[in-house]
C-alpha cells in the first residue's frame, strides 16, 4: 500500500548535553541512507534544550516506512545506551 507521511517525534531527557550527543548520533545515521530511500524518505534530527526532535517526510510502501521507524527508534536505544554510560 502506497501512503504519504509526516510525523514529528519528541524524545525527553532534559539534558541538553545528552540530547545534542543521541541527535547528532542519529543525524550522522541519517546521511548514511540508501540512496534508493533518499528519493522517498526524508529524516532530520534535532536537539532543542533537554530533547531530541526527528521529523520524517516519506512517500512509498507502508512498510518500508515501518522498517525505518524501527531503525530509528533502535538507534536512538543504542545512542541512549552509550549516553547513559558517559
């Protein structure tokens, strides 16, 4: 099925230091998409005060929009992960 999609998505930790470390972690992981899903897929990550700010544009399958989601919200687990030890 084919769709077209935005969404923002808000990540709290009330750190800004934390928050810019996982956004500019998740931004270098963003600039290494395929160049197949960069034609459909548009994701920019921010870090604003204490939190973390991804906005997605996409148009294609839904389930190459889930597949990327997924691959967000894993990389922000690890991002938290190595945040959480330092």
């Amino acid at each position: 099925m084919r769709i077209e999609a935005r969404a923002e998505i808000v990540w709290h930790y009330g750190d800004p230091g934390r928050a810019e470390a996982i956004a500019g972690a998740l931004e270098v992981d963003n600039v290494g998409l395929p160049e197949s899903l960069k034609k459909s897929l548009n994701v920019l990550t921010r870090w604003e005060d204490g939190d973390v700010i991804t906005k997605v544009k996409y148009s294609g399958e839904i389930e190459t929009l889930i597949k990327a989601l997924d691959d967000l919200v894993f990389s922000i687990k690890i991002a938290e992960d190595v945040t959480e030890k330092v």
